[in-house]
C-alpha cells in the first residue's frame, strides 16, 4: 500500500476543472467530475499529450493533441489513437485537502 500525499486543494480545481500535478516523479492530472475527485497519469498512451490541458466532458478527458479519450475515473481508454489505458490513482479529501495515494 502506497502512501498519501496532499497535491492540491478543494478551491483550486473548480467542476469540470483539472490540474496537472508532480507526485514522487510521477505526473498526475488530478480532474474534479461534479465535487469528486479522481487522479490518472497525465500523459496520453498515444505520444504523451498533456490530458490535464485536454476538454473534459462528463468523466472522460480529450487529449489536446490528437483526440484520444479516457475514462478519468479507471483510466481506460476510450478511442482511438489511445495505446493503451492510463494508470488510475486513488484520491482522498482531507478537509479541504486533495490526497493521492503514490
């Protein structure tokens, strides 16, 4: 089991916001889905678009560059060109803290 880490708060990811954090080496984009939070690894399977810059619509995520979707809740890719899924990462509110498990 992993170890959580404060990477944001409630106040700066609005609905239907994101915002790309750094954990332990690992670039995250954190996305808030109507008051939840969910955490995926920020960089597209297809040539590593920056899918916290990308539009989010319901739960799933655009990559800015060439249009793959993703689920940002599983991480699963949704079309193509996606290779593959994202890795998904578990996400704790403390007050008005965002935690991610690492």
């Amino acid at each position: 089991m992993g170890k959580f880490i404060k990477v944001a708060t409630t106040g700066e990811i609005p609905p239907g916001g994101a915002k790309q954090v750094e954990v332990e080496g690992h670039s995250i984009a954190l996305f808030n889905v109507e008051g939840s939070f969910y955490a995926v690894d920020n960089t597209c399977t297809h040539v590593g678009g920056p899918l916290a810059e990308g539009m989010i619509e319901a739960d799933q995520v655009e990559c800015p560059w060439h249009g793959a979707r993703f689920n940002v809740k599983t991480g699963a890719a949704l079309t193509p060109p996606a290779a593959g899924d994202l890795a998904s990462y578990k996400v704790q509110v403390s007050g008005s803290d965002i935690e991610v498990e690492v």
